[in-house]
C-alpha cells in the first residue's frame, strides 16, 4: 500500500539531514509511520548512515548522501517498494552474533539484502526518471 503523504514527509525529512538542517535524534522522531513498505525499508538502510548513540548532524560521505537522496526521489513516486524487508526478530538476533563474530554475523545476514546501486528503485531507468521529477514542496 502507497501512503503519499507519509512518503512525501518522509522525502522532505530526509532532505532536510543530508543538507544537515536537522539531527538524527529529529530525523527519527519526524519520521512518519504508516503500513508503506517504503517506509520501513528506507528507514532500515538509512539507519546504517549515522550514529543513533549520540546526537549529531549528518556528515557528508558521497555513497550516503547518494543514498539519502535515492530513497528521498524514491518517496516521491507511486513506486511500489518491491525488496524484501527483514523480519525484526532478525535484525535484533543478528546484534549480538554480529558482536560474537567482530561483524561477520552481520555482514552475511545481510548479505541476502546486499541491493543494486539504484535501489530503492526497481530499475536504474526509474531512478533516472524520478531524479527529473520536480520535488514536493516540504509543508
């Protein structure tokens, strides 16, 4: 199911870190909720671009800001977000073994998750198209 406002708010949110006018700590608390698959997958990939133990503002790296602005054109199609998403009990079993193994639990759990370069899009001609999109306007 597509929640265009949810993705709408979601895309000027994101914006808004990777041009560094709003926290991690504030990105997570305006980042809306809602039953769009997009939603929960961004918010999982985007979650490895910052460091939620303390309170800062987005540092600039070229493959995450490549990343934050694929998922914020992504936000503002109808696109249907078609990759799988992990299961929770998953992604909180994997913590732990990651700590075990110094990461290598990590890295092959999410070997299975390892997507293309033009993710969160089904194809790189969509995400060309959606980067000439106009974007919404943040209210």
């Amino acid at each position: 199911m597509i929640d265009s406002e949810a993705r709408h708010k979601a895309a000027a949110v994101l914006r808004m870190f990777a041009a560094r006018e709003i926290t991690n700590d504030e990105l997570e608390r305006r980042w809306p909720s809602g039953k769009d698959n997009a939603l929960e997958g961004i918010r999982l990939a985007i979650w490895y671009v910052y460091d939620d133990l303390s309170e800062h503002r987005h540092h600039s790296d070229p493959e995450a800001d490549d990343l934050l602005s694929r998922c914020a054109d992504f936000l503002n199609t109808n696109a249907e977000h078609r990759w799988p998403l992990p299961r929770r009990w998953l992604i909180l079993a994997s913590l732990p073994l990651s700590i075990l193994t110094f990461g290598l639990a990590n890295r092959l759990f999410w070997r299975k998750y390892d997507f293309p370069a033009h993710w969160p899009f089904d194809t790189q001609s969509a995400r060309e198209a959606a980067r000439h999109q106009p974007r919404k306007v943040r209210s």
